[in-house]
C-alpha cells in the first residue's frame, strides 16, 4: 500500500527530473564518449542514448528512446535501468541536474526556477 504509492511517487519524480551535460569534455567514437581532459568515460550505445536524451531532457525521455530503439524490452525493464545509467553519468559528471550550478556553468535560464 503506503510503500508502493511512495516508491511509485519518488519514480515519477526521477523520471521527470531535467538533465544537462556535465564538465566532462567528450566526444563520440565508435558508439563511447571520449574525454580529452579527464579520466576516460566509455558509454555502450545503449547508454550513449540515456545521455542523449537526457541532455537536455528526463530519464522519462531516455526510456522513450530506449523503447524505440528496443521495442521487444518492456518499459518496466528499461525504466531501472535508465536510472541506475543517469545516476552513474551523475556520479561520474557526465550529467548534473539542469537546474544545478556546476563547472560548467549556471542553471539553465530557459527552465522556471521552482521556490
């Protein structure tokens, strides 16, 4: 009952968070992202699509692209499995939350500032 609702509630709200691209300098090759300056960040082409469309975008965007990409997955499956991929790529500064203040520079202007 109460725990389902809530972990449902806390998904929705990860899936619906906004992402851009970290510090992490890179480029694309052969389906892995490259850094020039950093420690290397190699993404299969699976998660390559998770970065793309989270940057800019949500996790809820990635599934989406995911299940295009791989129709016969269930997006129960592929709902997971872009979490655990963004929160890696956050953990690693590949992505950072849209609305945070980084390296890279100030939030996004363009997104409403929710008080």
């Amino acid at each position: 009952g109460d725990f389902a609702a809530a972990l449902a509630r806390v998904r929705g709200l990860a899936m619906g968070r906004r992402y851009r691209r970290g510090s992490l300098q890179h480029e694309i090759k052969d389906d892995a992202d490259v850094s020039r300056t950093r420690p290397t960040v190699r993404l299969n082409r699976s998660a390559s699509i998770v970065l793309d469309a989270c940057a800019p975008g949500t996790p809820a965007d990635a599934v989406d692209s995911l299940a295009e990409r791989y129709p016969r997955v269930p997006r129960d499956e592929l709902e997971p499995a872009v979490l655990r991929a963004v929160r890696r790529m956050v953990d690693a500064s590949v992505l950072v939350p849209a609305l945070a203040v980084s390296e890279v520079g100030a939030p996004d202007e363009s997104l409403p500032v929710l008080s």
